[in-house]
C-alpha cells in the first residue's frame, strides 16, 4: 500500500536528507565539508556579493560559523577533489562525477555541430584557445586577452574568446582548473580530470538513472518534477523510466502527501528508502536562494508555503521583499525573509528589510536574531543594523538588542517613499 505522509513529515524528511538535523560542529574541518557535499551533491555558485557568495552559505546554514578561507581551499585551489560543471545550474561537483555528466557535454556537442553555429562559425577563434591552452596550460581569461593574435586585422575579438571558453567548457573540452579571487582559470579537460576518471564510458541511461538516484537521496520525498528539477534533467521520459527502475529495485517507494497537489488531484511522490522523519527539527538557518532546499520553487512553495522570487532585477521601487532577500528557517518552517548587506566599511550587517512568512509562529524573532548576530561574526562584522523596512524588522531589533549585540537602526529607502 502507498504510504501517506502529512506535510510537516514531508518538510522533515526532505530536511533531513539536506543534513539539517545533525549538529553544528565547535570547529569545522575538511571533513565537514565533505560530508555536506555527500549530502547535496552539488554546490551551486553565484556571483552576488551583497552579503555573501551563494555558495558559501549552505556550508553556514549546516555547520555555522566557519573560516570561509576553507571553503576556498577545498574547492577553489588546485585540488583533486572537486571541479565545476553545470550539474544545475554552475557548480561545484566532485571530479569523480566528470564521466556522469558526458551526456550533457554531448548534448553541447551535437547541438553546436551544426554549421551555422556560434562554434562553427568562430572555429578559428575556439582553435586558437585550445592551442593555447595546450602549450601553455591553466590560464586566465586575461591572460589569453594580453597576448591575443592581434597582427592581421580584426578577426580576432575578446568576447568571442571568452565565448570560446564557455562553450569548450560545456562541451568537456576544456575544465575549470580553479579560481583567484572569482576569476576563474581554465585548462584542457586532460590537465584537469585525471585519465582513470576521463576514460570512464557511462552511458545516458546509467547516468540519469544514478543522478535520479542521488537527487531523490537528496530529496528525501519527491515528486518527479523535483527529481528532474535537481539536476535540470530535462528529457522527463528517462527520469521516469529511472523511477519505475528504482521503485522496482526497492530504493524508492511511493507516497503521498497531503496537501501535494494539482488541479484538485494528488501528485505522485517517492521516499528514498533511506529517508528518515526525525521526531522534529531543531536548528535555525539562513538560506540562500541556490540552496537545494529551496532552488526549485514549485517545490520551496509545496513544501514550506514559500513563495519566493529574486528581487535583483526587479526595479527598486517596486521591489517587495528587497534586492537579495535570503529565507530563514527555525525548525521545520520557513519563517521569515531577510535582506542582508555586508556593509565592510563600517563592520556592519545591515538587516536591509525583515518579513514574515506564513508559517512564523511568536517567538520566532530570538532564533532568527541570534542566527543574524551568528552570520554578523561569521563575516567579520562588529554589529548589526536593523531598518523599519518589512513587518519583521521591530520585533528582530527588539530580540537583538535584547541579546545585548550591538545592534543600530538605520532608514531604508523604501521607509520615505511615497
């Protein structure tokens, strides 16, 4: 018989396959790092700034405050660990995974074959960076741009080389053999993936089949839309053969959920069959949006009623929540959501605006305070600063300052407009 799951046993059961009901390690090692990306699997990677890189906040949301030159060491120096590939969209993935994605570099290859392609009709330019590349070794994109061919003309353009790298990336031929500062450097696949990994033939099949296998591990309890969503496996038919694959092996087993629905009619789901319900969930966390908990929208507003957009490119007059706003989770719920800036010059994180979600309960303003005093120490802030910006922001100020943090108030722009 299928089992039938209420909704806050799905939320924690999908909490736990994310790792949040282990504690918070007193320091936190190499190790931890790893294991969080047993969990995960992926890490996605983002350039926003305003607070902090997207991908050094799922690492804070499990294990707390960490030296973020950790993260750096792990998956940004030269390492035989990790490598980065659009496993979602960019990410860290382990370098052992290279072969499982060839599916995906061969779907890059077939669709770039064609002669009135970008690859093909810049061959001369895509040829030149792999020669590069080969007698020179990992190299930045500037270095390719200061020593550009430059003596016959215009044929050769900056653009069109970074192009270049990109899709040689997409398609296996090149590799991203680290980063200084953000600036990525890039390197022939064979300098990067050593020849044991390289030389491992799986197929289409084998590959979704495995990545449907560790995104519904990852999952806990899933639909096949969260499934496919994980991994940004698009062709839906082979997720589904996977599915029945698994379902018949025993490793994933069918469920519903209440209140997991479509036009009236209940969705399909599965429970890995590793998944655990923890009794309850006993942590507070702030998200990033790129975090897998709540990546896949349709998912974060099934699972937590969280309705979420990034506010980046919306115009700021008509912003609703702020530009980067980051959910916040106390126990199984999403709570709240807040807009964090990192403000270096005057050692403060500024609380730009604060919300309530629909699931806050009272009380929960002390967890989420003593969670922003925590991010506040974790980025080397002295203080906190609270606007009037959101209907959350008094009562965190209120339980800020209660925890006797150094804690300011400041005007929002949003505050004196019309």
């Amino acid at each position: 018989m299928t089992e039938t799951l209420s909704s806050p046993h799905a939320r924690r059961i999908a909490l736990a396959a994310q790792g949040f009901t282990r504690s918070r390690p007193a320091s936190v090692t190499a190790r931890h790092v790893h294991r969080v990306m047993d969990r995960l699997g992926v890490l996605q990677i983002d350039s926003v700034n305003v607070f902090a890189r997207s991908h050094y906040l799922p690492l804070f949301s499990r294990l707390g405050s960490y030296d973020p030159t950790l993260l750096d060491r792990v998956f940004l120096s030269r390492t035989t660990h990790y490598v980065e590939y659009l496993a979602h969209e960019a990410t860290f993935i382990p370098v052992a995974d290279w072969p499982l994605w060839r599916f995906r570099m061969d779907d890059f290859r077939r669709k770039w074959a064609d002669e009135d392609s970008w690859m093909s009709n810049n061959a001369r330019t895509v040829q030149w960076v792999q020669d590069e590349l080969r007698a020179r070794g990992p190299l930045r994109p500037a270095d390719l741009r200061d020593d550009a061919p430059r003596e016959r003309g215009t044929w050769w353009d900056w653009d069109e080389a970074k192009l270049a790298l990109e899709h040689l990336w997409r398609t296996g031929d090149v590799a991203v053999s680290g980063r200084r500062g953000f600036e990525r450097t890039y390197a022939l696949a064979d300098q990067v993936i050593p020849d044991v990994i390289r030389s491992r033939e799986i197929s289409r099949d084998e590959a979704i089949l495995e990545l449907t296998r560790r995104a519904a591990r990852s999952s806990g309890v899933a639909t096949q839309s969260d499934l496919a969503d994980y991994y940004r496996i698009r062709d839906r038919a082979a997720v589904a053969r996977s599915i029945t694959e698994l379902v018949d092996a025993g490793e994933l087993q069918p469920v519903q959920v209440r209140g997991w629905e479509r036009g009236g009619r209940p969705l399909r789901a599965w429970r890995h069959r590793d998944a655990v319900l923890p009794r309850k969930i006993e942590t507070a966390a702030v998200l990033t949006p790129f975090d897998p908990v709540v990546w896949f929208r349709n998912r974060a507003l099934r699972i937590f009623d969280l309705d979420y957009r990034i506010e980046i490119y919306v115009p700021a007059e008509k912003r609703r929540f702020g530009y980067y706003s980051l959910p916040v989770l106390v126990g199984d719920r999403i709570v709240a959501r807040v807009d964090l800036k990192a403000d270096r010059a005057t050692s403060t994180l500024q609380v730009q605006s604060a919300w309530w979600e629909p699931q806050a309960q009272p009380g929960d303003a002390e967890p989420v305070a003593a969670e922003l005093a925590l991010a506040a120490a974790w980025q080397g802030l002295e203080r906190v600063s609270v606007s009037g910006w959101g209907d959350a922001t008094a009562a965190l100020h209120a339980a800020l300052t209660g925890a006797g943090g150094s804690v300011h108030r400041h005007v929002h722009a949003r505050e004196s407009a019309p």
